[in-house]
C-alpha cells in the first residue's frame, strides 16, 4: 500500500462514523455507490453531485450533508478512482476562460480609473474557481480542515506524474495559507499532563530523533526540558508544528547525550542555555506555508519569561543533505575537494588513493569505532562541512543548498559551531557522517540577519566555522 492509499483508509477509518450521520441528516447528502476506479458512467454521476454541491439548495444543513457524502464518496475510491475524482475537480470545475478572457479584454480596453478598478474586479471573480468555494464547504465538517491538508498532501505526491492535477494543489495552498496565518494558531507546551490523543501524534511525528516508546517521551517532558507545539483552533488534537528544547549548561553538541534517559536531571536554575534540538513539521499537507519562524520567536520569548538567567538560544541541527552532496562530489572527482595534507593523511591511513579512500571509509559501518580512521576523517569532513553549509547554493543562488540551513538562516539565526560525532545514529551517520550544526539565535541581530540571508543570500557564520571552511 502506497503513501496515498495509507492516507486515505486512516482517513476513512476516523471519518466514516462522523460523516456518515451528516450526510444522512439530509436527502440531498446521498451518493449514489461508486465503483472503486471511478469509470466514465460514474464520473457522470458524481460531477451532477459537484454541481449540486455549488448550487447552495436547501440551506447550510443541506450543504453540510452533500459535502459529508462528497468526502465519504472520494474516500471509499482506489487510487485510480481518486486520481479521476481530483482530476473533474481540477479540469471540469476551473475558472470559466469565456468569463476570464472577457475580463481581461475589459481591462485592456479601460479608459479611465473607474473602468480599470471595475474590470479588476471583474476579472480577480472571473479567476475564482468554482471548485475553491467547493473545497470551502468542508471547513464546517468535523475534521474537514484535517481532510483538506491531507487532502493537499496527497496532491503534492501527485503532482509530477498529473500536471493537470497542479491548479487544484495551488488553490488549495492558497486557500490553507489563510486559514492557517500565524494569527489564528495557539502555542500550547506539551507536557506529560497534556491528552493522550496529542502526546501519541508528538510520537508519531516526530521525525528527527525518533520518540522509543513512552517512557522516552516521559524523559523529554521532564522538568529540564521543554515542548512547544502550535495548534490550528480547527485542529485541536493535531500539532502542526513543534520544537523539543533542552534547558542546559553550555552550548550541547551531543544529540545522544540529550536525548540518553539515564543522563541525571538537569537544574534548570543552574541552565544558562536552551538547546532547540528537534523540530518537526507534523503536517506535509501545509508544507510550504510557513510558521516555524513565529514558532521559535513565540518559545524564545516563553522561555525568556520563565527563565531570566538563559541568555543563549541556540539549535543542535542535523545536517540532511551534507552526505549526499558529498558523495555527488567525489562521484565527479571534483578538482580541489582535498588538500593535500588530507590527501596524504587518507592515503597512509587507507593505503588507497585519498578520494577513493574517502568514499570507501565512509561506507565502512564500523569506521567510528576506529580511533585512527575516525582522527583521519575528522579534518576533511568537518572542513567539507562547513563549506557545505556556508557556500553551497540552491539553483536561485540565494537560498541555502541545505534545507535545515536555509530555515534557520531565513529566521535570522548564525552558524555557529560544527560539532564531531554529535549524531551517532544510524540516521545520523547516513545524514551528515554523524556530524552536526549549532545555529545561534543571536536576538540582538536576528532580524539583520534575516534581512541579509533574504535580499542576497548572505549567511551570517561564526569566525570559528568560516576559518574552518576556508581549511
């Protein structure tokens, strides 16, 4: 069973029972029984429902009850049949282009500022779709707002192999980006007195460190550390998005050591530093609608409150795409990419050539178990690194090639530390070679910083990383 399908029988499994009273509240809620792929004679039918859906007869009561069925109706279909459903939604439900093109021949013709103010208007009707007020309908379902943002995940994964699927996807982001503005979420701190409903979501989320079983979760809501999630008032079970924090001495640059449940218990009164060490966007169908900045800001400002002697607000990031972008170097042989007293110190540990060395060590599971291995790689790894992370671009050439990088620097935080062996997990060495970033949120040059990342793609770097990246 793939992503898509996955999604869609959870989905069912919890909808069934509260749609399914909706949409019999009314005769105008009933479906007629699809078939799983959606053929020709069913489609015929089911667009007569998404047209009685748009007609508004019989009041909010009825418009409830034939959204209900609509959801149910998409919901009991295969993968063929969905991809058929969203596809009349997209194509046969679209601006009307007879209307569009109208209006823009109004706006080209306007002669004075009342006409042109008058033909914009025209013309921003004429480019709603019909099937946007559709989607909207389901806002007033129990867990329709949920239904929409998995909704919109799945057309994210859709996307690349049904291009005509792409409007429908945009007019729903268009449509969650305003409902889910920064304005409406509630932060809320997680802890262990918090519902069980959310506390099984953290673990279910959490895809940076993963959560082993309750009792690690019990360690990581202890009185030394901290979680924060925000919530959407229309999704009150499900966190959007959420931050673990450990309240230390000292910056950390051990993940295995904060997250060890054997490790004593910290004094918090004695904790000079607050550690942001995962953060995890919950829900794929919002991504790319931002908040995460707010989230920070928002903890920040909490944990000030509470804690007068914390001065330093800082991550322990993992550095996902430094391994693969390594590897894609020395695939190519990259002129440069060693210096030659790491070529020398590879090739007398490894007795190989030093960048068919590198790659070799690297693939070799018990390296770090090594001391000389592990000595003769830290030089050239960490360096790599800290050019990966300071120099190395998206194809707009602004944004950071890495995309914990970039979200850190778009809030305005430094580069501040690379750290050895902070990630000895499996992830974590597959990841970054085990290595991990300290990004510093500096609130006194935040929003310099954020500005000069933004407008030209400027990192703010600590001295000790941009010595390190030019070896």
């Amino acid at each position: 069973m793939n992503e898509v399908q996955t999604t869609a029988a959870t989905l069912l499994s919890r909808l069934k029972g509260l749609w399914r009273d909706i949409a019999g509240s009314d005769g105008a809620g009933k479906v007629p029984a699809l078939a799983p792929a959606l053929p020709g004679s069913d489609l015929e039918r089911l667009r007569a429902q998404m047209e009685a859906c748009l007609s508004a007869k019989g009041g909010e009561v009825s418009a409830r009850a034939r959204a209900a069925a609509l959801g149910r109706a998409y919901l009991s279909l295969s993968a063929e049949g969905r991809v058929r459903f969203l596809q009349l939604l997209a194509t046969g439900f679209g601006p009307d282009r007879a209307k569009v093109d109208a209006a823009v021949a109004a706006l080209a013709s306007a002669e004075d500022d009342t006409a042109r103010t008058r033909a914009e208007m025209e013309l921003r009707v004429a480019l709603e779709p019909p099937r946007l007020r559709l989607l909207t309908q389901f806002n007033a379902l129990p867990e329709g707002v949920k239904f929409l943002v998995d909704l919109r995940a799945e057309l994210m994964g859709l996307g690349r192999e049904h291009p005509d699927l792409i409007p429908l996807e945009g007019d729903l982001r268009g449509l969650l980006a305003s409902w889910f503005d920064v304005g409406f979420l509630v932060l809320e701190r997680i802890t262990w007195r918090s519902p069980a409903a959310v506390l099984e979501k953290i673990m279910e989320y959490e895809a940076v460190h993963a959560i082993q079983g309750w009792s690690d979760l019990k360690n990581r809501l202890d009185s030394d550390r901290r979680l924060y999630a925000f919530f959407h008032p229309r999704m009150p079970d499900e966190p959007l998005i959420f931050v673990e924090v450990a309240l230390v001495r000292d910056m950390a640059g051990n993940v295995q050591d904060l997250l060890d449940p054997t490790a004593p218990l910290g004094d918090v009164d004695k904790a000079d530093t607050a550690i942001f060490y995962s953060i995890n966007n919950a829900q794929r169908g919002l991504a790319g609608i931002s908040f995460g900045n707010f989230l920070i800001k928002r903890v920040v400002d909490d944990l000030s409150r509470e804690f007068k002697q914390i001065k330093t607000f800082a991550t322990l990031s993992p550095i996902p795409g430094f391994r693969r972008w390594l590897e894609g170097r020395l695939t190519k042989g990259e002129p440069g990419l060693l210096t030659a007293a790491e070529h020398k110190t590879l090739t007398r540990v490894s007795g190989m050539a030093a960048k068919g060395s590198l790659k070799a060590l690297l693939a070799e599971p018990d390296w770090t178990a090594e001391p000389l291995l592990a000595e003769a790689l830290e030089g050239p790894l960490t360096r790599l690194a800290a050019r990966y992370l300071t120099r190395e671009k998206r194809a707009d050439g602004v944004a950071a090639l890495d995309p914990v990088a970039h979200f850190h620097l778009s809030n305005g935080a430094r580069i501040e530390r690379i750290n050895w062996m902070a990630d000895m997990s499996a992830n974590g060495l597959n990841q970054s070679a085990g290595l991990m970033v300290n990004y510093l949120y500096d609130l006194g040059d935040i929003d310099a910083n954020h500005e000069a990342y933004s407008a030209s793609g400027k990192v703010a770097v600590s001295g000790r990383v941009k010595a390190l990246a030019k070896g």
